[in-house]
C-alpha cells in the first residue's frame, strides 16, 4: 500500500478550507488507508490559519504550515513538498476550482508507468481577462524557452516520489513548478479535467500584478532567449546603421549634395542610447537574479506547524 500526500497553498479561502479538506479525506480514504494533507497558509490576511488549526486539531491526517509572511503560492508548494513523506504527492489550488475527486484519475493514469500526471483544464470557469492573459503569458514563455508548457495546466498536478526528490534537487531562488516539471524529464502527460467555479464567489487574490511579476521572473529566471533576442538586435541596428551611411555617401558622391546630418545624428543617439539602456537593463535583471541566488536564502520561513495530538 502506498502513502499518499495532498499539499494546497492557502490564501484568501478561509470559508472554503472545511470543504476541502472534507472532499480530500473522501477521496484519499478511498484510495489508501496512509496519506496526509498539508495545508500551507501563505501568511493570508484572513482567519485561515485558526481554520487550519482547528481542522488539524479534528483530523490526525492534516498538516498546517504558517509562513511568517506572504512568500507566494510556488514558495507554499515548494514548502508542502518538501514536507510531505507520500511516494505519490497531489498538489492542488485550495478554491475548489481543481476537483478533488479527480485524483483518482490523476492516480489511474500514474498506474500506467507516468512519472508525473498534470491535469488539463478544460472548459476554465475563470473570467475572459484571466484566460486571455494566461494564454499571452504561455505563448510569450513559449517562444522565449525551449520547453513548450500546455496553457491548460496550472498547479493541479500528481507526482511519483523520483520527481519530487529531482524537483527538490534543483536548488533554484526562484521556483515555477510548470516548467521545472518539463525541465527535470521524467515520463509526463496530461490528463484532460473538468475545471469547477469558485464556490465562494470572492474574486482570486491573484491579482494581474502578481501575475506579471511571475510572468516576468519566470521568463528571465528559466530561459536567456532575451538576451538572445538583444544581442541579434543590436547585430542588426549596427547592419543598418552601415547601410545608412553608405547610402548618405553614395547620395553625396553622385549629387553632390550636403547631408543635413543634425537630425539623423540626433535621433541615432537617442534610439542607440536606448538600446543600450536597455541592454543593461536586460543584463542587470540577470544578475540580479543570479546574486539572489548565490545569497542562498530561503524561498520562505515558516513561523509555525500544527501539532498531532500527544506531541
């Protein structure tokens, strides 16, 4: 028999955590008589950690974990990871716009010898700005990355215990477990799923900004096609430039005639100017990323666990 552990990151769904881990316990319990569900609570401006505490209080099987700030919803994941013991680990949103009853699918199809099952949203009850910029943020990381991630899945994901200790292992600052699953390989597919509406009808805390920055991070801390992208650029600013100044020759040569050149040279300086601004730009975002990581400090403090009764 194998054990089986569910982590869900928690922000801003206090009235939703009873539910949850309600339809997880049905579903785990139909599974395997050994799992645990770790509820990490992402420093939520709410009353969510004394739900969790309560909930843990009642059920032997949850685990809560508190961050001593808001660390963000990869950094809870990556926490849960690195707690749970199961030799199968689900991670899932704690809206219940992931359904917990298709772990058992998700289990089904890691039976057939997958290493990591994620699941397809089909049908996204989320509202039109969301979907639309989700799909602009994959095709961006597309074109820009050599892995090509499938827009429809997000955290609703079921792992064997090899990924889990290769995912762990990569030691990366900034952490987005969509395109670290396609980086470390493994046997991986995706399992269309039907994507539920949020039940408390409170809009996501994940707000456009928030999103922009994980756009933007993830974009600069897992592919250098920008910089590519820069350097052929500039490749090209200069061809043209050459290009340009032959021609102002040739027209002098057989015309005769004066180049006013104030003009051109006054708007070559500043274009050039801001190629190179933001080629620096571009180049100190890199290291900036790469002195984060050599700080080695933690992708999140925890500031408490729940207790099991008798500890």
């Amino acid at each position: 028999m194998y054990k089986l552990s569910i982590i869900s990151p928690v922000y801003g769904a206090p009235k939703l955590l009873p539910d949850l881990v309600h339809e997880i316990n049905k579903v785990a319990s139909q599974m395997t008589t050994d799992f645990e569900i770790i509820l990490v609570e992402d420093n939520s401006p709410d009353n969510s950690w004394l739900i969790i505490q309560e909930i843990a209080n009642l059920n032997p099987n949850v685990t809560g974990i508190s961050f001593s700030r808001n660390f963000g919803q990869q950094e809870a994941i990556h926490a849960g990871m690195k707690h749970a013991s199961g030799d199968f680990i689900v991670t899932l949103d704690c809206d219940l716009q992931d359904n917990p009853a298709e772990i058992i699918n998700l289990m089904k199809k890691a039976e057939e010898g997958y290493d990591i099952v994620m699941a397809g949203r089909i049908n996204r009850k989320d509202d039109f700005f969301k979907k639309f910029f989700s799909k602009a943020f994959y095709r961006v990381l597309n074109n820009l990355s050599e892995f090509k991630l499938d827009p429809s899945v997000a955290n609703f994901v079921l792992y064997r215990r090899n990924a889990i200790d290769a995912l762990l292992s990569m030691g990366d600052y900034f952490i987005y477990y969509p395109f670290m699953s396609n980086w470390i390989g493994f046997r991986k597919c995706v399992l269309p799923v039907q994507h539920n509406s949020r039940k408390d009808n409170i809009r996501s805390s994940y707000t456009y900004k928030k999103r922009f920055k994980l756009a933007f991070f993830t974009i600069i801390s897992f592919s250098d096609r920008p910089l590519q992208i820069v350097l052929k650029l500039g490749i090209y600013i200069v061809f043209l430039s050459i290009l340009v100044a032959l021609f102002l020759a040739a027209v002098y040569i057989l015309t005769k005639q004066k180049v006013q050149g104030w003009m051109s040279l006054f708007l070559s300086v500043w274009f050039l100017g801001g190629i190179l601004i933001s080629i620096l730009g571009m180049v100190g975002i890199y290291v900036g990323n790469t002195f984060a990581t050599v700080k080695k400090r933690p992708n999140y403090i925890i500031r408490e666990i729940t207790k099991r009764r008798g500890e």
